[in-house]
C-alpha cells in the first residue's frame, strides 16, 4: 500500500463531495461539499493545498459513472471532462477514475438509515458519496496491491 493522502471526489451536476483517506491508506472520510460552477476546481486545488501542508497527496480518486452493463454515457463523458481540468489544475498529483456505480444511492440509503431528512441528507450525501467511492478504492489497492482504476494522462 502507497503512504500518503488521497482525495475522493464525486462530482455531481450541482455539488462535488470531497473526501480523505489518512496517509496510510486505510480509512476515508469526509471533507466537504462543494459547490458546482465558477470556482470549484480552484476550491479543490486549495483543498489539496491544505492537505499537502500535513501530508504527501498520492493522488485524486474521481468517481466515474458507468451504467450498470459498464458502459460509459453522458454523465461519465461529463465527469470526464471535469476529472481532465482538474488534473490540469492539480498537477503533478494524478487524478485516477474508478468506477462509483450505485455509490450515491448506497451513500443516500446509508444516510436514510441513519436517520437524516431530506435537506440534511442532500447537504452530505455528495460526501458520503465520495467517502464510499473512495473506501473503495483504498480496499481495492490494499486487496490487490494495484491502483484501481485508471490514471488519467496530462493532456
């Protein structure tokens, strides 16, 4: 297992979840919603900043969505699209794409089962959603002893 952060990222139409592991790659949790729009890759980049000042940040885990069969529609073209300017923004940290089918409606029943309402519930589940999708990962590399996923090249 790599030493050092990782952020998780599950970008949505209108808020982004961010998430953290510890450095040893062991536990995700949550950091912060984001909102979608003008300025949200630069409050991504600060985010990383921060971690950086305490820890080496492996890299950025983003959740791909795929359709249930695997196959990648609009929505993963468009978070494609988000993970590219990231990396541009965040570079030389690498930005990987897992796959994060069912992560939302996972991270949404987990907080329903919790108890949270409505409004409540929308204000973390990007969160949740990242913490999911990065847990994932980091069990997926400690399993495995391979990155999940796949690095996105600088472009």
């Amino acid at each position: 297992m790599r030493h050092g952060v990782r952020l998780g990222i599950d970008p949505g139409d209108a808020r982004i979840g961010v998430a953290r592991s510890d450095p040893s790659g062991f536990l995700a949790s949550p950091v912060e919603t984001v909102r979608r729009g003008k300025g949200d890759l630069a409050r991504i980049a600060k985010i990383l900043a921060a971690e950086q000042e305490e820890s080496t940040v492996v890299e950025v885990v983003v959740g791909l969505p795929r359709s249930l069969s695997g196959g990648e529609g609009p929505a993963a073209v468009k978070v494609r699209e988000f993970a590219a300017g990231l990396a541009r923004r965040v570079a030389p940290v690498p930005v990987r794409l897992v796959d994060e089918r069912m992560t939302t409606v996972s991270a949404e029943a987990m907080l329903r089962d919790q108890g949270r309402k409505g409004g409540k519930r929308r204000a973390v589940v990007d969160q949740a959603a990242a913490v999911l999708i990065l847990q994932h990962a980091l069990d997926t590399e400690r399993a495995t002893g391979t990155a999940p996923g796949e690095i996105l090249e600088e472009s």
